[in-house]
C-alpha cells in the first residue's frame, strides 16, 4: 500500500511509520525535530525537501495528532513564533532556493530565532516612512539607522528587515527586504523595559551593518510587496492560534470563578457571560480564518480577528482583576526578565492584565487594523493619502 501524503489515512500510516523509526522517548529532541523536518511533516503544506509534502495545509492536524498522542516533542511555537509565524512564510512566498534551503530548516527546528526590524522611532502605524537606509557597496548594502520594539532582538541570530534604499521615490517604493545577521558586526541591542516590568523587546542601532545582496528577500524596491506577506501572516499568528474552549485568556478567569464562590456577584456574573459567548465566537471565526487560510494566504480577515482578540483579552483580563479585587491588584513582581517566550495567559492576574495592554498595538495598532476592515474588508472610502505620490525624502519629518 501506498502512503500519498494528499489524505489523511496516508498521511496517518506515514506519521506512525516515522514514529517507529524515531521513537520519541529515546531519540534527542533535536535529532526528531531535524528528522521530522527531512520526513516533510514538519509543516505538511510546504513543499517537499522544505519541511512539507505539498499537501493540504489541512491535513497538519492529522500528524499534530499522531505525535501528540505519542507524546513527540515540539519545536516549542511560542519561542519562535517570529520566525515560524512571520519569516518563514515570507522566505517561502519569496526567497531563492538558496535562502529557502539555508533558513527554513533552522528556524522549524528552533535552533536560530528570528526577530522583526521593522518599526522605527519615527514609523510604526506609518512604517512605509522608514529612515533606516541600506546604501549598495559591490556585492553588499550598507545598512545604518534604527529600529525599536524589537521582540527577541536579545535572542535573535536572524532578522527580518527593511530598509530604505531609494529616497528618490514615493516611500512605498524605495523600500527593499533583507535578511540581517543579528551577530554581524554594527548591529546593538538594548533592552527596553515594558509595564509589566520584563523587557521582551529591544531597541536596535544599525552602524554600518554590511549585508551581502544574495541576503535580500525579493526584488530592490519591492520590499513594501514582500512585507505585506509578514504582516498579513503577523496578525493571523497573533490573533488566530487555534484554541480549545476556554483555551485562551476566557478559562484563567473562568476557573477563577468556578474556584472562588466568595468573589461573585450578579453583576461580574452577567459581564462574564457576556465575554464567554464572545470569546467562544471569536475562537469558532479564528477556526474559520484558518480554514480559509488552508486554501491560501490570509487576507484582511486576520485584522479583525487580531482586533477582536486584543479586545477581550483587555476586557476579560481586566474583568479577572476586578472580580480578584485588592488581591487582584496585587501585582508587585517588577524584575526586569528578558523571557524567552510570551505567554499573554501566562502568570498571575496582574501580569495577564498589564500584558493585555499591549496585545492593541503590537503586530498594528488597533485603530489601523479598523482602518484595513473598514477599505478592504466593507469596502469603505479610503482615508486620504496626500503622500503618496511625493519622494519620500521630500516628505515632512
Ligand atoms: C509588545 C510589542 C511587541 C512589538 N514587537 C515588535 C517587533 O518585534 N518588531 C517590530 O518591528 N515592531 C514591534 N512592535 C511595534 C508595533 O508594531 C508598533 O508599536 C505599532 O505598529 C504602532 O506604532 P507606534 O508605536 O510607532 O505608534 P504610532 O504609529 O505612533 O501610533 C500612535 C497612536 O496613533 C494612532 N494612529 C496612528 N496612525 C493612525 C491612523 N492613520 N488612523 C488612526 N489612528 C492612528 C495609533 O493607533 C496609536 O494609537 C511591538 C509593539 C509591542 C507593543
């Protein structure tokens, strides 16, 4: 009998044919990783010798469940998200063979973690205004400027960046994408301290980074294009992880209430109800979204599924610490951690609400992400862009 990947059942005898070959309890974690990888169901979609099988992205469900229920280590997804959720698809829609063959292994693997330099001090919501410059010197560019909030910049071998290298044009199309070496010579991290105290994120100084041209993702110029893809894929990996009911933030302050009748009152009764139904909607359109994803790349959908999800997150964490009351307010952990993942339903009450803060502006503000609903989605006037057709080095800064 034949395994074809393309249906489950193939794709079934194959993943417990790669079990037996690799029993989880007495292979090195890494050595299963790596040969999950070579045996394509890593990441079954992608195409084959790159991780996948070219099959239905569907059908990852059917492997998941197979090592899960013979308890095969994971390339922990929290700790690269970046690269899993934001580089890797980017590197796929549009980097050579090369780059493909060089990066994709690594980052499944989570042996090399990536982070994003893209927002800048003067250009976050507005981040086609970017000042960072990469200036071309023979075979390498020349990259100076900086960038800001950067997540796991302290962690990152790898980076995802852009640049501006033509100042002469509309600021949309001088833009080009690059690959950064985070250990190269010129590249500074700072850490920059948060409100729940940790620092995930970093400021990063670019002095004279040089890297080599066979390090761009896409064409000179066209790195608006190419980022479009990491930011389409950046609110469906934030917004949208596939969750069992009372999975998310819902079932920290659920639990709470079915453990502690002494906190409840009617009105907190009614308010969580009402986050309930809605934080259940929100998880059936996120299977959804990820249906739609299986058949292609992610749409505007994914805004308002990241906008929808930044907002219960803030009103339920925030609900969890009123129903806690003086305790609820007991945040008093201040040490500045550099964590190796994030974890929004992670720690205590304090920690989730004052992280929660956050979930509206990281991956686009949530005003912007209405702003994508209300043009692409509804179809709604656009705002006015008076700025688009002026070089951006004309542009008032
Ligand atoms: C936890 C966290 C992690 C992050 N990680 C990364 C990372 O790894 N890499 C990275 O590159 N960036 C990262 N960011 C940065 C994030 O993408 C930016 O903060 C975000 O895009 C907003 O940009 P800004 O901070 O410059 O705010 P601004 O763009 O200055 O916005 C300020 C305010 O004005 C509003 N506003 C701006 N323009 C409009 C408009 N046209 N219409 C209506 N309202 C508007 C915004 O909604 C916001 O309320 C992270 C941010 C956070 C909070």
């Amino acid at each position: 009998m034949t395994d074809s990947p393309l249906d489950a059942a193939g794709l079934r005898r194959r993943t417990r044919r790669f079990l037996a070959e690799h029993p989880p309890g007495s292979t090195d974690r890494l050595d299963f990783l790596r040969a999950r990888f070579d045996a394509g169901l890593a990441w079954v979609h992608y195409p084959e010798g790159l991780g996948g099988l070219g099959a239905p992205r569907s059908l990852q469900a059917v492997v998941d469940d197979e090592l899960q229920a013979a308890n095969a280590p994971d390339n922990d997804p929290r700790r690269i998200g970046i690269g899993l959720g934001m580089a890797a698809p980017t590197i796929l829609r549009y980097g050579t063979e090369e780059q493909k063959r060089r990066y994709l292994r690594p980052l499944w693997t989570g042996e090399e973690l990536w982070c994003q330099l893209f927002s800048e001090p003067g250009a976050g919501s507005d981040l086609a205004a970017l000042g960072t410059r990469a200036e071309r010197d023979g075979d390498d560019w020349v990259v100076d400027g900086q960038k800001v909030w950067t997540s796991s910049a302290h962690l990152a071998r790898w980076a995802i960046l852009i640049a501006r290298t033509d100042p002469d044009v509309p600021k949309h199309r001088g833009i080009t994408y690059f690959i950064c070496d985070m250990t190269d010579p010129g590249v500074e991290v700072r850490p920059l301290r948060q409100i729940t105290g940790e620092a995930e994120f970093n400021e990063v100084f670019l002095t004279g980074v040089r890297i080599p041209d066979s390090r761009r993702l896409g064409e000179v110029g066209d790195g608006w294009r190419v980022a479009q893809t990491t930011l389409m894929n950046e609110r469906v990996s934030i917004g949208g992880t596939a969750l069992p009911r009372e999975g998310g933030m819902i079932g920290k302050v659920a639990q709470t209430w079915r453990e502690r009748p002494d906190l409840r009152t009617h009105d907190l009764h009614q308010r969580l109800l009402r986050l309930w139904v809605e934080a259940e909607v929100v998880r059936l359109t996120g299977e959804r979204l990820r249906q739609q994803l299986a058949a292609g790349q992610p749409g505007p959908e994914g805004s308002a599924m990241k906008l929808a999800f930044a907002r219960l997150n803030q009103e339920i964490s925030g609900l969890e610490v009123e129903l806690r009351g003086a305790e609820g307010l007991l945040y008093d952990d201040w040490t500045m951690r550099r964590p190796e993942r994030v974890d929004f339903t992670g720690r205590d009450a304090g920690y989730r609400y004052l992280r929660a803060k956050g979930n509206s502006i990281e991956g686009g503000t949530s005003e912007i992400l209405l702003n994508i609903v209300a043009e692409r989605v509804l179809g709604l006037p656009p705002e006015p862009r008076t700025d688009k057709d002026v070089a951006w080095k004309d542009l008032a800064r």
